[in-house]
C-alpha cells in the first residue's frame, strides 16, 4: 500500500493561509494528486504534482518532494467556501496498477 | 452530458436485497472507477475499467460486489444480498487512459448514497 498520512482536520481564520501536509511511502511513485470535496458532494480536482517543486494556481499551490515522500497543499487568502475535506492521492506503478490510492482526508474548517 | 452522472442519487434498501448503482461517465472517457466512502472514511477503491481490457477487481470487498461496463461506456454496480455494513457513498469517476504516465484527471459523480436498513 502507499500509507498515506494526512492530519484529520484543521481549522484557520478567514484571511489566514493554511499548509495541508500529506506523507507517503511507495516503492515506483507516478504522481501525486490533490482534492476538494465539500459535504455531500463529489471531489474536484485541485492540482497534481510529479517532478519535485512548488505548482502554483491562483490561491492554490501544491507542492512536492519525491525523495521525502512528503506533499503539501497551501491555500491562501482564505475564504468561508474554502471548508471542506482536502484528499491527497498517490499513484505508486510499482504492481503495474496505475490507480491513484486516497488518503482519509483532511477536514478543513474556516471561521470568521 | 458535460459530467459523470450516477444513479439513484439515493438509494433505502432492506437487509438481503440487491441493489444496482449506474454510472455514465464522461464521453470518451475510456477508464471508469468504482469508490466507496464511509462517513469520515477516505475513498476506497472497488473497481476499475480500461477499454477492452480485463477488469481490475482487486478491490471489491466480497464475492457479493459485481460490476459490468457495457459497451465501453454506461457502468453498473450491483450489490447482492446487502448487509448494513454496504451502508456508504458510492462514488463513480472517469478519465482518460491513465496509462500514460501523465495527469489523466479522475472527473467524479455525484454519488449515490445507500442505506441498507
């Protein structure tokens, strides 16, 4: 399995920035990828990372480091609409599957 | 249509019945995933389709999980003789052939959320 470590749930102030951290452990990395999943809702895509370094969208920004297994999402400026579960997934090739693994998510709440 | 599309949206069933889910996915989209999610659980995966080939069923829970993809295209997944324990959303994604070492985005349905009483 890819292991993948995400912290259950946080909480900023509107305004504020928040790091999401996910850790993972696989043996033939392909690509990892972040979403954004209200309540009751299906995930959207948010951002996927394969080569180390920082991807940059708007207030959303993902980054990566493959040697240290370790991904983290930063959202800025935050708003209210920005609560809601973030879900780290991992794609590890090395059983010749290319299905990207979840993480439990973290739950992310933001307060006035 | 523009997105994934599932059916029901919800679904209240007894103990012991079977239940079909469908799943329509985005057209040309030749890879469809199965997930399940337990409240606060993360996605669990049941069952992947790619094209003609065989399907990944690596993840279905039991023997009484079944899923067929006609045509490349509309998929259906059946639970047989439901438990209490089946109770969870059961989420349907496309993309295209995620074979190709690139981004290959899974696109999601809305869900259908079962109950088994």
């Amino acid at each position: 399995g890819q292991n993948i470590d995400q912290p259950t749930e946080m909480t900023a102030t509107e305004g504020a920035i928040v790091q999401i951290n996910c850790t993972y452990q696989t043996s033939g990395f392909n690509g990892l990828f972040w979403y954004q999943q209200h309540a009751g809702e299906a995930p959207t895509f948010l951002s996927y990372n394969v080569l180390d370094g920082l991807e940059e969208k708007g207030r959303f920004s993902s980054f990566l480091s493959r040697s240290k297994g370790y991904s983290y999402l930063l959202l800025k400026e935050l708003q209210m609409k920005d609560s809601a579960s973030y879900l780290c997934a991992v794609r590890d090739v090395s059983g010749g599957s290319y299905i990207p693994t979840f993480g439990r998510g973290t739950s992310l709440i933001v307060h006035p | 249509g523009a997105g994934v599309s599932q059916s029901p949206s919800n679904k209240v069933t007894e103990k012991g019945k079977d239940v079909e889910l469908r799943c329509d996915p985005i057209s040309g989209h030749t890879a469809l995933y199965w997930y399940r999610q337990s409240l606060g659980q993360g996605l669990e995966f049941l069952i992947y389709f790619q094209g003609n080939s065989a399907p990944d069923k690596s993840g279905l829970p039991s023997d009484r999980f079944s899923a067929e993809r006609t045509g490349g295209s509309v998929s259906t997944l059946t639970i047989q003789r439901t438990q209490q324990e089946d109770s969870a959303v059961y989420l349907c994604a496309s993309s295209l052939p995620p074979d190709r070492g690139g981004q290959e985005t899974q696109y999601f349905g809305p869900g259908t959320r079962l109950l088994v009483l």
